[in-house]
C-alpha cells in the first residue's frame, strides 16, 4: 500500500489587531485620535487558538508598527507654547467665559511638559507593555509557528534604524521568551537601505513625485480652509473661552497631545488637552489626518501603494522556503504599514476622499487601522499528514 504525501498549503491572512474591538462607546473621543490612537482601545484581546481541520500553523510573517512613543522634537517644542495658552484659559475661565468644567480646568493647571527633546519619538512604557503583551497573544493563538524555545533559526526579529523600532523588538521578545534567553537574543545588524521594512524612504520617485509634491496635501490643505473646519475652529475657541479664534495650528497640536498623553498614560487614560474637544469637533481633525494619509499613503497615488509588493514579497519568499525562519517579526513604521494594507485593497473606501465631503462612514480610517501598534499578520496553514 503506497501512502500519498499531501502537502497542500493554506496561505490564510489574518488580520489580528487591525480588527476593530472598541471597548468604549465609539463616540467617545478617545476612538478618533488618529494614528495615536491607543492600542488598547483596539487591540484584539482573544487569545484562543486558531485551527483549522487537519491543518497546523506553520509559518507566520507579521509586520508591526512600533508601540506607543513620544511626540518628535518639532511637536515637543509645540507644546511649550500650549504653556501660555493654557494660562489664557485658565484665566479667561475666572471670567465666566468657556465652558470646561471643575475638574478638567484643574487637570489643565496641573498639565506640565517636561519631554527632553532628546527623547523625541522614543518608546514608551505604555509602548513596551503593548509589545509584551502582543507577542504573549500571538504565542498563545499560533503555537505552532511562534514556539516557546528560542532558537535563531526559527526565529527572525528585523526592524529599522529607530531606538522606537528596535525597543518594539526587544519587548517583543520578552513577551516570548523567559527574560534572560530574551535578552541574549542577537538581532541581525540593521540594514542602511532596507526596502522590506521601508521601501519608500529609497524610492526617489515616490518622494518626489508624492511626498514633496504639493498635489498630494491639496485636499488636506483645502480641508483646513473649509467652513467645517472654520466652523469647528470657532466652536473649539468658545469652549476654551478664548476671545479670539484659535489657528488650525494650534488645534492640531491640542489634538496631536490629547492623542499622545492618552496612549502613553494608561492610569489617567485621558489627557487633560481632550478637554478641548468633544463628539463633534473631534471628528474633523480625524478626518484631517485621514484625507492626509489617503493622499500619501494610501490609494491616492498607485506609486505609493505599489511599492509595497516588495514587503509581501518577503512573506511568499519566507513561506516557500522551508529551512528559513518559522516566525518572522518585521517592526516598523506608520507608512509602511498603511501601504500595505492599501496594496492588499484593504479599508478602501468607496470615493477618493475630498476636502468637501466628510463621510462618516468611510473605511479608511486611521483611529482604527494604524495606531500605535497596528499589525498585520499573515499565517500559513499546513496540513496534517
Ligand atoms: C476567539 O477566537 C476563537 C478562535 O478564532 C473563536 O472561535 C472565538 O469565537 C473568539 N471569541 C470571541 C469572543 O470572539
Ligand atoms: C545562529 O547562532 C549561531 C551561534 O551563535 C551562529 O553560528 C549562526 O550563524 C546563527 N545563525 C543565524 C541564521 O543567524
Ligand atoms: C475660514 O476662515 C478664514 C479666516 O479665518 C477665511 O479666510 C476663510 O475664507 C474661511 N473659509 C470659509 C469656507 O468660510
Ligand atoms: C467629494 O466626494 C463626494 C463623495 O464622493 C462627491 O460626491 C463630491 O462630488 C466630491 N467633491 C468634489 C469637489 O469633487
């Protein structure tokens, strides 16, 4: 009697935490703060394991974008300005104008900023312990692919020349392994130029034709100009009791930090800057960054997107090659991540986004897509025989 080998490959996507498990009510605007928006808001907390009939993990390839970091040098500056105005509404509150409350004007008297410029974009704890735990929940639903022992030859950690990208790694580890194998781990070199994790930083076409062009930023620009977000601006301005109306600028800036200090801060879960928005003003500076990104990093131009096929090439290369690495952990950026989810056809929405019509029920939204921590992981099913 002749056995017959059957080995049929299952290559099954998998879309872990880009799965949207709102913990709040989705209205609250802790869910729209763009690709700050806080991992634990979204991440996706089922840790079962994943079978299928017959068939065992036995490959994973994942991507993942760095965990939660400081602002950049540029944003930290910013927010000393934030300094004088928050006296000004401090002030302008002990004169009957705004509308805050108690509570959050005392949250804004006790805000400080005390970021060493240094630190720009350095993980943070929050960052860490968003790693830590991933990797626990990946380990836990595909233990067949990401094994308890380390061994450099079933394993493969790579990221970018970033201190945020290689601590997402480290702590990635940890979450794997015992602390001590963890920590002796040797990641290969970071490579100068390497296209699997940041293809378009090389592509002179792509930064000149996209990135440095100012077509790519007309709708976004036009968006700052519109009556919505004129209107926004002055409904903004009168709830902090200011006399004057407050520039797109300096909005962006209260909601870049309200986005930043509640992810990084996991006790207080809210930065006192979201005091300056509520329900509806929130939605127009989400949607600002998303008109952004669509234009940059998503299916605005195919030359953004395109590029992408070099990443997933690297996962089909991985897969067919049964000496190489069974799990293989990629730790990169923001970019990255959005152009391959557009070259997967992914959250596509249904229109190009423009600057006049805010559809509130569009798929490309970063809130959900690309926060701090997005991942994609794809898994090879393999069968039982
Ligand atoms: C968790 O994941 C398992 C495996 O995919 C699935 O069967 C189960 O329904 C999930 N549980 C919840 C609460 O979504
Ligand atoms: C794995 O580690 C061994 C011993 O440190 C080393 O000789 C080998 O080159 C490493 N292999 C890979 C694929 O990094
Ligand atoms: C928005 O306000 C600015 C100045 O504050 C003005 O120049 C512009 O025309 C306004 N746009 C709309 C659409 O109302
Ligand atoms: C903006 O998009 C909406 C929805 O697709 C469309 O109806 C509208 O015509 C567009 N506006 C402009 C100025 O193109």
């Amino acid at each position: 009697m002749k056995v017959l080998f059957i080995s049929l490959f299952l290559a099954l996507s998998y879309y872990d935490d880009i799965h949207v498990t709102a913990l709040f009510n989705p209205s609250d605007i802790r869910n729209h703060l763009s690709s700050r928006t806080p991992y634990r808001f979204r991440s996706n907390k089922n840790d079962t394991r994943i079978r299928y009939p017959d068939c065992k993990d036995s490959k994973i390839w994942m991507i993942i974008r760095h965990g939660t970091r400081l602002p950049n040098s540029k944003d930290i500056t910013a927010a000393q300005s934030l300094i004088d105005l928050r006296d000004e509404i401090l002030l302008q509150h002990t004169s009957g104008k705004g509308q805050l409350t108690k509570e959050q004007l005392k949250r804004l008297e006790d805000w400080t900023s005390d970021i060493d410029v240094d630190h720009g974009k350095y993980l943070t704890t929050e960052g860490q312990f968003e790693m830590i735990d991933l990797a626990d929940r990946m380990q836990n639903r595909f233990p067949h692919a990401i094994k308890q022992k380390y061994s450099n030859k079933t394993f493969l950690f790579r990221y970018t020349g970033t201190q945020r990208a290689q601590q997402s790694a480290r702590y990635f580890t940890t979450g794997l392994f015992e602390k001590k194998v963890a920590q002796e781990i040797i990641f290969p070199p970071v490579k100068e130029v390497d296209l699997v994790l940041r293809f378009y930083k090389h592509c002179d076409r792509w930064q000149k034709q996209v990135k440095k062009n100012p077509e790519t930023y007309k709708e976004s620009q036009l968006y700052i100009k519109s009556q919505e977000m004129n209107e926004t601006l002055e409904s903004l301005s009168e709830r902090l009791g200011l006399t004057r109306v407050i520039s797109f600028e300096t909005a962006n800036t209260l909601y870049k930090f309200c986005g930043y200090e509640t992810s990084w801060d996991a006790q207080h879960k809210t930065s006192a800057w979201c005091a300056a928005f509520d329900e509806e003003t929130i939605l127009p500076f989400e949607y600002y960054h998303d008109l952004k990104k669509y234009w940059k990093d998503g299916y605005g131009y195919e030359l953004s997107y395109q590029q992408a096929c070099i990443s997933i090439k690297h996962m089909f290369d991985s897969f067919r090659n049964d000496a190489g690495p069974r799990a293989t952990f990629l730790f990169t950026h923001s970019g990255t991540i959005l152009k391959i989810l557009t070259y997967l056809g992914l959250y596509k929405p249904e229109f190009p986004l423009n600057s006049t019509y805010r559809d509130e029920d569009r798929k490309w939204r970063i809130s959900d897509i690309d926060t701090f921590a997005a991942n994609l992981a794809i898994v090879l099913y393999n069968a039982i025989c």
